[in-house]
C-alpha cells in the first residue's frame, strides 16, 4: 500500500503532530516541491524560500547537477560502510582537500556529528601530541553558540530549553563570552590545559552576530601562541553563504581565491555540513593537517555512513556548481544590497531597530522584547505575502535565501519584507 497520496496541509500538519515527536515548532506552511529559490506547498502556492533549510540549500532546490549526481550513484552503489574501499570516497577525499586546503578529511554525516567528530580529535591531540594529562583537556567555547543538540554539546550551551532535563552534563568546556579576545587570552594564560577554541565565525542561531573587526584575526594568534587548536564550526556560515567560500580559512588553496574575510586566519579544524551536499543529502565534514588529523587511528571513531558513496557523489557535485555558477560572488553582492536596501528603510522604522549579516546571511531585530510574538506574527504575514523566513532567539528574523538568486528576485523579495513590516509599524 503506498503512502503517497495527495494530503491537505491541515492533514499534513495533524499527522505530524499525533504521529511525530513534538521537537520543533514550524512556521504552519506545508510544502511539497521546490525549485531554484521557490517552494511551493500542498496546495500549489509558491514562496520565495528565505530560510533555506538553515543555509543547507545554497545552490537553490533541487539543483539539477547536484539532484543526478544522487540519482546516478545511487543507482550503481549506495553503502558499503567503510568495512571496504569503494571508488567515490578517495577521489572525494582528494577533491574536498584540494578545494578548502587541508591535508586530510573525516567524512561524517550531519554537523553535529561533524562537531563531535571535531572534540574528540582535538582531545586525542591534546594528550598525544600536546601532553596535557589523560582527562584534563579544556576546550573553550563561546556564549551563546549553537553546535547542535547532542548530550555533549547542549553540556556547553546557555539555551534552557536544549538543556533543561538533559543532564548530567559532559565536563571539560571552559564557556566565555563571544567576540571578546581579552577574556580568551585571560583563559589561556591562567589555564594551561586548554586544548582549543570552538567558534562560530558567525553566530547563526544567536540572530546572525557578527564579531568585531579583526576578532577571529586576533582570536586566531592567540591561540597559535599558547599551542591550542583554532576550532571553526563552519555548519552554517561555509560554502560560500557570508559571500567567501569560508568565513575563514583565507590560506587555502582553493578554487576562489577571494575566500575570506579574514585572510589572516585558516583553522587548525574545519567543520562543514549543511550546503556541502546542497541540501539533497546529509553530509558533513572535519577537515585538519597531517599533525593534527593522524591521531585517528582505526577504530577510534567512526560512521556506518560517513564517507558512502552517495554522499561522496553529492559533496563533488555541490562544490562544484559553487565554483562554476559563482556563487560566493553572488552572495557577496547580493547581501549588500539588501543590507543597504533595509538600511535605508529602518532610518524610519518603529519595528525594525537593527539589521546585520555577511554575504547572504543576514538578520533583522524587532524592536519588541525577547518573549513577544511580533517577530512569530511578522513571519507569519510573510508567509502570506509569498516569502518563508522565520524567528530566531523571540525578536530576530533571519534572512538567508538560496545563493543562486538573481537580483530581480532579491528586489521583489525586498519589497515583500518593506511591505510586510509597514503593515507592523505603529
């Protein structure tokens, strides 16, 4: 009996409620198909998508190269697990290293994975190659990150909601605030354990914060000069979203050589996930030198699926259709003209107090508390109005539209936002 029938979006929506676990809490719009920089839902209306799956869809909705490359691999090997070689992982291998500039790859799957992947091998460095004594190693971390929702990694988050009724928490992080250099070099000099850095370039989830000018520079030499390995969780910001393929990682040898805005800092550890495989498949990545990376050794860690031959396919597949359809370069242009476009409407705004972002990673702060509904509510209107987007942290809307977006339709977007938010003004 197949289950693939029409369905209303009420039906779609109580299904998922009775049937599913109460983990999220979506914007009420159903969808079944998307293409480009649209979505369309059950019932045939179409959206200007500006979430895009958390920046994992930034070649746009099933994107044709990325879409066959699945197709075709998946037609001649899905798994094997890495009990044996199969012939897509190694070429993707020396693909993924050549592209970012590193000497070697652990596949995984999603960005959490990728993230503990990321803690385990900077512990195992810190005793093997460091010498901090078994068990002691530090690693610090910043306020208000988000690197998943593991029972390790919610031991380091300030949420309560990801973390209340979880515990015992995972010991060994040392939480201070973001994008403040003096209070990393104040833990560095008074712990002599520490093992690395974790950073967001770019806190996402926390409503698109940028640091300040020259923080991940500066961030970056201190911990070249107490011997602890700089940590960028890249899950969201990577792959071309803050307009450079990274936003970090400015020595690497890859393809784009305007990569980063800060050329000065290239990560010990690189954590990719989300649009490494254009949002068709989970795939996800920890990328590291030899002298860093050859402290895994067989057995030590692991994935079923990591590194399977669909996923290798996919990754090849979605970097390159970055490179080729110059999306960096779109996102870089595009994100400041809608900077500047929103910034010209807020100078008279009684809703909107603040926009920030990079590239096409962008947000915007209502001017209403934390615990209101206004930011819900103007999502919602949004939604009628043909665009998707949705509230981050109570009053913060994120705005992160698929990078193959043309300017016309980055203008139309603009309007429906400025039309939207007028509705709002008091």
């Amino acid at each position: 009996m197949s289950m693939l029938k029409e369905i209303s979006s009420q039906d779609a929506m109580y299904l998922e409620h009775e049937f599913g676990a109460h983990n999220y809490h979506p914007l009420p719009v159903v969808l079944q198909r998307g293409d480009g920089v649209y979505v369309w839902d059950v019932e045939g209306k179409k959206y200007y998508d500006f979430l895009s799956a958390y920046s994992s869809v930034n070649q746009g909705h099933c994107h044709p190269r990325i879409v066959n490359a699945m197709v075709e691999q998946a037609q001649t090997l899905t798994l094997t697990s890495r009990a044996f070689y199969n012939d897509r992982l190694g070429p993707y291998e020396q693909f993924v290293t050549n592209y970012f500039g590193f000497d070697k790859v652990l596949p995984m799957n999603t960005g959490a994975e990728a993230v503990e992947t990321a803690i385990k091998i900077t512990r195992r460095w810190a005793y093997q190659v460091k010498g901090i004594p078994e068990n002691q190693a530090k690693i610090v971390v910043c306020e208000n990150n988000f690197h998943g929702r593991t029972t390790t990694i919610i031991s380091f988050s300030n949420d309560p909601v990801a973390r209340e009724n979880f515990g015992p928490y995972t010991n060994g992080f040392i939480k201070i605030p973001y994008d403040d250099t003096e209070a990393l070099k104040h833990v560095l000099e008074t712990h002599h354990d520490v093992a690395g850095f974790l950073v967001e370039p770019i806190q996402g989830e926390a409503g698109v914060y940028v640091p300040s000018e020259g923080y991940l520079k500066t961030a970056k030499a201190l911990c070249e000069s107490h011997n602890v390995l700089f940590v960028a969780d890249e899950v969201q910001t990577g792959i071309a979203r803050t307009g450079r393929l990274l936003a970090t990682c400015g020595n690497c040898s890859c393809p784009n050589k305007n990569c980063s805005h800060t050329p000065e800092v290239k990560p010990d550890v690189l954590i990719l996930g989300k649009a490494l495989s254009g949002g068709v498949y989970p795939v996800s990545a920890v990328l590291a030198n030899n002298d860093i990376m050859d402290v895994i050794t067989p057995g030590s860690h692991g994935s079923t699926f990591g590194g399977n031959p669909i996923a290798a396919a996919v990754a090849v597949a979605a970097l390159q259709v970055i490179q080729d359809e110059d999306l960096t370069e779109n996102a870089d242009r595009l994100g400041m003209l809608f900077r500047d476009r929103l910034n010209d409407y807020i100078q008279t705004s009684k809703i909107v107090k603040l926009v920030r972002g990079k590239g096409l990673l962008n947000a915007i702060v209502i001017n209403d508390s934390e615990d209101s509904d206004t930011a819900w509510n103007i999502c919602l209107k949004l939604r009628d109005n043909g665009l998707l987007a949705k509230p981050t942290h109570g009053n913060i809307i994120r705005f992160a539209p698929p990078l193959v977006m043309s300017e016309a339709q980055l203008l139309d977007c603009i309007d429906i936002i400025t039309k939207t938010l007028k509705s709002f003004e008091i």
